[in-house]
C-alpha cells in the first residue's frame, strides 16, 4: 500500500493527471480477528457523542472497512453525507471527509471514495452540468487512503474532465 501511496502522491506533486481512478485492491487491509469492542469511545473524537447513536448501529454491522473497522453514515443535509470508522479493536472513533453523493468502500481495503462514479453516472463534456463549475460537487469523486491513523488524500477524478476513465465496479 505504501508503493501505491507514495507513487499517487509523487504524481500529485509532479503535476500528471491521473488517467485512471484508484483501485480497491490496490489499497489492501489485512482482515483482522482481534477481539471486538461493544461501544464507541466517546472520548477518542470531539464530535463522537452527538453521533453516539449512529456509531452503535455501525458497530451492531460489524466490520465493513479497512479489515477491522465498522463504517457509520448518516445524512447532515441536502446533498451531504457525514461517516465515521470506529476501530472494532480500540473503540476509537474517526471521522472520514464529508461527501456529498456517498461513499464506496470494501471491508479488504483502505480505499474510501466519496461520491463514487456509481453514484454520479457517465455524464458526458457537453452536458449542461459539465458546463457549469458550479455544479462541479456533483461530477468528482474523491480517493482517500486510510494510512492507519487518518485519511489521506490521493486524487480527485472529475467524470466530466475524464469521460473515457475506467472505473472499478463495485
């Protein structure tokens, strides 16, 4: 994981377009069976109690990120989707970027992607939404990595900038 990070962020810094969106298992997360914890750790994250309700159902789910991690997210408003992972080991709670057309994610990897391509469709350059930079939220997905104690930013990919981009199925 760390050659792919480092190789993603060396492009980011050198100014290369990524042509192609990251892969899931490019980003593998060791499956861990360490004993499970019942409750969140309120006190691990400021925001952790106001979301104490939604990170108990997530731990109820069990683990659904990064190999030993429950995935909690709920609504903050039109268009906005907040999450958090709660480590199953620790009860530690972090919070993941906001999103605002959701999120993709697989139990094996440390891949997040906010507002997956599924979720945005296949709009073409000449669309109108492609047109208006205002309306750009709703055509980018974006790519973090899970680094063992936060999310890193690796790439945004713009639907309407990359219409022949191939995109991993869920």
């Amino acid at each position: 994981m760390l050659k792919h990070l480092l190789m993603l962020l060396f492009g980011l810094w050198a100014g290369v377009v990524v042509a192609e969106a990251p892969a899931f298992d490019q980003f593998p997360a060791e499956l861990d069976t360490a004993p499970r914890v019942d409750a969140p750790d309120l006190a691990s994250h400021a925001d952790a109690p106001t979301f104490a309700a939604c990170l108990n159902l997530a731990l109820a789910e069990g683990d659904r990120f990064g190999g030993r991690f429950a995935f909690a997210e709920w609504g903050c408003g039109s268009s906005c989707q907040m999450a958090a992972i709660i480590d199953r080991a620790t009860g530690a709670v972090h919070f993941a970027p906001v999103a605002s057309l959701g999120y993709a994610y697989r139990v094996d990897s440390n891949l997040l992607i906010l507002n997956p391509p599924e979720n945005i469709g296949e709009p073409m350059p000449s669309d109108p939404i492609c047109q208006d930079e205002s309306a750009r939220w709703a055509t980018t997905s974006h790519y973090y990595a899970w680094d063992g104690s936060a999310f890193v930013h690796l790439t945004d990919v713009d639907a309407c900038d990359c219409p022949t981009c191939s995109f991993e199925p869920l």
